[in-house]
C-alpha cells in the first residue's frame, strides 16, 4: 500500500489492486493457518481470516487513516520511519521510472 499511495495512486485503486488477493481462496486458507501458528493468534480465527482478508473498504480506510493519522505517504516514511527526503525521492523515481 504505502509503495502504490508513493507512486501517487488513489484510494480506490489501491483497494482494487488489493482485493485481488482476496479472490484466491487457497492463498487465503493457506496464510490463516500461518498465522495462527503463531504465538498469540492461536485459536482467534475470525480475527486472522479479517486480517488476511483484502477488503476493498478496508484498504480504503487504511489510506484514509494514513492520510489523517500521519499526514500522507512521505510524512509516514520520513517521521514514522526516519527515511530521508533523498531516500523517498529515489524510491519514488525507480517506481516511476524515471
């Protein structure tokens, strides 16, 4: 998500491409049972099958939440994530190929 809102796509195509995902039922089966081997989501299936899911709103509100919370994409990588200015522009260069 946070590469895809760099390259400067909206909410909603973001919440496309991810709700791709959700269309493959056996990727889906198979990423629940990896992580409820792990310590903590043991037995919390409802919560793990959410989690795994690529809901279109559910991207949509992540984005909207990075956008509010954080104050956009660049904000987020360069406070939360204490990534350079420099060092975004280049990530955002290669996926634009520039």
């Amino acid at each position: 998500m946070l590469l895809l809102r760099l390259a400067g796509c909206d909410a909603a195509t973001i919440a496309y491409e991810y709700a791709l995902n959700d269309l493959d039922p056996e990727w889906r089966a198979e990423a629940v049972q990896r992580l409820l081997a792990q310590p903590g989501l043991s037995g919390n299936v409802d919560s793990v099958t959410n989690v795994v899911r690529a809901r279109s709103e559910y991207m949509v509100a992540a984005v909207q939440m990075l956008d509010d919370r954080f104050g956009g994409v660049n904000a987020y990588l360069e406070n939360e994530l204490s990534l350079s200015k420099e060092m975004i522009a280049d990530v955002k260069g290669n996926l634009m190929l520039r």
